[in-house]
C-alpha cells in the first residue's frame, strides 16, 4: 500500500474517531468542550462578579453605569496529551478485512480515551474535597432516599438554593450515579406523587419534571479496576451544576461549572510498526484537560442510597 493511500486511510479514521461517541458516557455535560489553538492555556476560575445583575437603566445626560471589576484568578497550564495504542500482527491482517481491522482498533483505542477522560471528570465533581462547604451534603440514617422517610424533592431543593444564593442561577444539570438512580426510583415519597397506581414507576421524564431541571442523566459507564473488577465510575452520588447553554460559540472566558478544554483537531488516528515491521500498530492521540473553573456552581450529594 503507498503512502498516499495509508494518509487516506489515517484521514478517514481520524474522522471516525472524532464521530465516536458512547452512549453511557456522560461527563460532557458537565464538562462541555471548549477548543484551543495552542497547548498551553490560561484557565480562569469564575466569581460572583460573572453572574451579577447590574442596574443598567440611565437617565439624560447622566453618566454611564461602570462594573466595578472584582477580578478573578487565572493560572496558566499546558493540556496532556493522551495517547493509546492497538496491535494488529500482519497475519491477523491478511485473514481480515484491513480496513474493517483497522476500524475495530480505531475504536478500541477512541473509547479507551473516552473512558479515561469520563473517570478524570468523575473524579473532579465526586470529590468533597473540591466543594466549599454549604455545597455539599453527605446523606445519612432517614435522609438516605432508600428510607421511608426520606424527602429527596427537599434536598434536590436546598441543592438548588445554595447554588442559586452563590451565583444567582439555579442548577440546570444533573448527573446521578447508578446506585443513587436506583433509591431514586424506588423512593416512597416519589413513587406516592404518581397519579397512576397501576405502574408507580419513577421515570427520568417524571424526576426532570419533579425536580424542574430538564437536563439530567444518568452515569452507568463501567471500568475496570486494578484487581480487576468492574467498577462504576458515577458512584452513590447526584451532582448539580449551572453549566451555560452556548453550544459552539462558548470559550474560556464563558461562566460555567466546568469545561474541558482540547486542542484543536488534536484527535488523530496514525500508525505505526516496530518488531521488525510484523505488527502494526493504531494508535489514537489527543490533547485535552477537564477543569472544575466554578465549584460555586455546582452542588455534591453524596451516599444517596446509604450503601457507601
């Protein structure tokens, strides 16, 4: 095969890659991507000034209304790069079809990326550690939703209020762990403000309304650990955050709870061989670092259902 035809190849499965997108993967909606020309960056963290109201009104001849900057903190960083790698031996190559091959590998590696960038977020916005306090609360005994007398609407309430009294926004994004999806459905207090009592079933359609956040999901992507068990990576935890709705058009100086932020067309898909040219190699690199820029907006619940 000539090298024309090898960049064409590469081309074609760079931009396969760039299309992938697994279902159970859900940390882009809390870290929506911004893109940057070059690797080393300036990441700002949000304060209130970002989300202030000011009063605009002006009379004849008065002087303009001036914002008094509060300033905020900024810190230069350089992106990561990733990178991960698929073997292909030139015999497993000549029984197969090799661009079918190749495209098997070019998604192995591109979900292998796409797990590790949804564990790196799930890390960030899963740790108490990250939140002032008055921005997270840790359920126990009654107020886990698996007890009977528990009262989720209440806490998904407070959530809100204490995000709102921050930065004059409520919460519009959620994100629930599987575990705390499931003392979700099953809670008491939910399943008695059904209307029909032949099914008396909680459904995410039911807890966007319940809950007037239109924008929830739920983390059921799976990983393996270094025991080797499988292991959930959206633990017994909600999380609410305000994240802006500016599709294309948001960049760094936007007010968010959090972004990732890639290089521009860093995603590529190449090749290469080595072990005296019998195995080849796909390999998948990209550049990219999430950022928690905006705790204040955003909200930790943690141990939903007691199990932790």
């Amino acid at each position: 095969m000539g090298r024309l035809e090898e960049l064409r190849i590469n081309a074609y499965l760079s931009e396969v890659a760039r299309g992938y997108h697994n279902n159970s993967f859900v940390a882009d909606v809390l870290f929506p991507t911004i893109y940057s020309e070059k690797e080393k960056i300036d990441i700002f963290e949000f304060n209130k000034e970002a989300f202030n109201i000011y009063d605009t009104e002006r009379a004849i001849r008065a002087n303009s209304n001036v914002v008094s900057p509060q300033g905020f903190k900024k810190h230069t960083t350089t992106l990561k790069e990733h990178d991960l790698s698929y073997p292909i031996d030139y015999r497993e190559e000549q029984e197969a079809e090799k661009v079918k091959l190749q495209l098997h590998a070019t998604n192995v590696v591109t979900e292998g990326l796409h797990l590790q960038l949804e564990k790196e977020c799930a890390d960030l916005v899963q740790n108490p550690a990250n939140y002032e306090t008055g921005s997270k609360i840790a359920l126990s005994g009654t107020s886990c939703f698996t007890h009977k007398d528990s009262d989720p609407q209440g806490v998904i309430d407070d959530a809100k209020d204490a995000v709102s009294k921050k930065i004059a926004q409520d919460p519009n994004t959620m994100v629930i762990g599987q575990d705390a999806w499931k003392a979700l459905k099953r809670n008491l207090q939910l399943r008695g403000l059904i209307s029909d009592s032949k099914t008396k079933l909680v459904t995410l359609d039911l807890i966007k309304e319940i809950f007037e956040i239109q924008n929830i999901v739920i983390g059921k992507s799976i990983f393996v650990d270094a025991n080797g068990n499988f292991t959930r990576i959206w633990k017994d935890n909600i999380v609410l955050a305000y994240i802006p709705s500016l599709g294309a058009s948001r960049t760094e100086y936007d007010p968010s709870f959090a972004y990732t932020v890639r290089k521009k067309d860093a995603l590529n898909i190449d090749e290469y061989t080595k072990e005296g040219n019998k195995v080849k190699y796909i390999r998948a690199t990209d550049i990219y670092t999430p950022f928690l820029v905006g705790a204040e907006a955003g909200y930790l619940i943690s141990n939903v259902s007691g199990g932790s």
